[in-house]
C-alpha cells in the first residue's frame, strides 16, 4: 500500500528550468483574474479534451499571446496551485489496461487536494468516445490510500463496481495554472513540475508542461488550437495517471502508447542533452 508520503525530495532541478519559470511568474500579473467561485459557468464537467505536451521554454510565449483573449485564477493571492493527488486502481491494473487498450467508456478513480484552498474530492473521471469526458466528484476530508463505506457508495453511484478491490497505486504532484476564454466557455489548464511516485520509484518532468484545452464542443477556433498549431505541437493522449504507471514499472505494458513516448522524448531531447531522466529507484 503507498503511504501518506507528501513530499517529493526534488530529485533534478535543471537550471534551464529556472529562466522560462521566471519569465511565466512575470507574465501571470498581466492577466485579469478569475476568482474561485465565478469559475462554476466554467466548469465543464462534460466536456471536450484537448491535449498538448510542451516543452516548459515555449510556455512564456503562449501566455503572453493569452493575455488579451483570458483571463486567469487566482485562488488565496495564488495564480499558480498546486495539486496532489493519488490515483487508485485494481491489482491487476484494469483501468490502466482499458486505457492503453483503447476501451470505451473507461474510468479513472482519484482523489485530489487542491492545496491552495485544501479542498479534497474523490473523483470519477468516464471517457465517453473519442472526445467526451464526464466527472464527478464528492467532497471529502483528506486524502487516504483507504476509502470509507460513503466512499464505496459514491463510486457505485457512478458506475465504479470494483470499489472494494481498489488500491492505492499512484502519488502524482504538480502545479496548476488555469485560464478561461473572454469570448466562449472554454477553459485551458496548463500543468507543470509534474511529478509522478509509488512506494519504490519517482520520475520528476520539470522540463515539460501538459496543456489541456477543455470545450463544450469541438472548435478548431480557438486561439489557443491556433498558436499550438503554430508552435509545431499536434495534440495528443496524454495521461499523467498512465504515464506514472508505465514509467515507474517498466514491465507493464505500453505500446499502445508509443506515440505519447515519441513526443515525450522528442521534447527531452530538444530541451537537454546527456541526460538521463530515468525513473529513480528508492
């Protein structure tokens, strides 16, 4: 069983991470703000993904391209949050399986603290098709790799029949920034110092970022589809849970997911040299 275990010692800090990171903090300000509780229209429980995996140099300039068009969240003087979370999932990894086997509908079970305001929710994420995904959540107390009775009946609620043979397999930490469009009900996340670990091994990605563009409705108009295709990004089916998974245990299998791994190791090659990002062994 994975522990309560908080916090990732950082295992490599590139300085190359330091100036695009500087230079995202001094754009951040140049946004209108978003509070917390008029995010509600922007919520997007049903919805359209779109997912682009970036190198974490290429960020400011998309940012600075925003500005004018969104406006960005802040929550407690906070404009970039933190997230951890923990991902559950069968002994024989049957979530992660129907996933990498392109299964239709498919589920992912979590829960995730938002530190900025600690609220906590344990989640259900349902891929629909092609496009649509749908989640539901419930508030609780904390995070724990054990889930109560009331916890049991949420997830059977929302289609989860396996709660009760659920493990705790995934601690997944990252930072958040989120914007929503001026002009349509669209909302982009962009996640960064990602970092993936279980009870043997860690994989820190400082150097990437993950933008998701969520839609009510697929639309090749937005600015932000525009200035990826610009940038030379195609989107692609990126899961952090996923990807945790198949890095951290290399005898899983995952070659339904090479392509993700092709960009994820075009985008290190292009940001380093020499350097090895293997996960590291505790």
């Amino acid at each position: 069983m994975l522990t309560m275990q908080e916090n990732i010692t950082p295992i490599f800090t590139p300085a190359i991470q330091a100036k695009p990171f500087s230079e995202i903090k001094h754009i951040l300000p140049n946004f209108r703000t978003v509070a917390l509780d008029e995010m509600q229209a922007y919520t997007l429980q049903d919805r359209v993904d779109t997912k682009y995996l970036i190198r974490l140099v290429d960020l400011p300039a998309l940012l600075g391209r925003l500005v004018p068009t969104s406006r960005v969240l802040e929550v407690e003087d906070q404009r970039i949050n933190t997230y951890r979370t923990l991902y559950f999932d069968t002994p024989e990894l049957s979530f992660y399986h129907d996933h990498h086997n392109g299964k239709r509908p498919r589920l992912k079970v979590r829960m995730r603290t938002y530190l900025s305001n600690g609220q906590t929710f344990l989640e259900v994420k349902r891929k629909e098709n092609l496009l649509r995904t749908s989640k539901q959540r419930m508030e609780i107390t904390e995070v724990s790799p054990v889930m109560t009775p009331r916890m049991f009946d949420f997830l059977r609620e929302h289609g989860v029949n396996s709660g009760q043979r659920l493990k705790a397999m995934l601690w997944n930490r990252f930072q958040r920034i989120t914007l929503i469009s001026n002009a349509t009900c669209e909302r982009m996340t962009i996640d960064l110092g990602i970092a993936f670990h279980d009870h043997t091994s860690m994989l820190q990605l400082p150097h990437l970022a993950v933008v998701e563009l969520k839609q009510i409705n697929f639309s090749r108009d937005s600015i932000i589809m525009q200035s990826m295709k610009e940038k030379g990004y195609q989107p692609v089916a990126f899961s952090k849970y996923c990807t945790g998974i198949a890095t951290l245990n290399p005898t899983v299998k995952r070659n339904r997911f090479k392509q993700t791994f092709l960009q994820f190791n075009a985008n290190t090659k292009r940001t380093f040299v020499n350097v090895n990002l293997d996960p590291v062994r505790a």
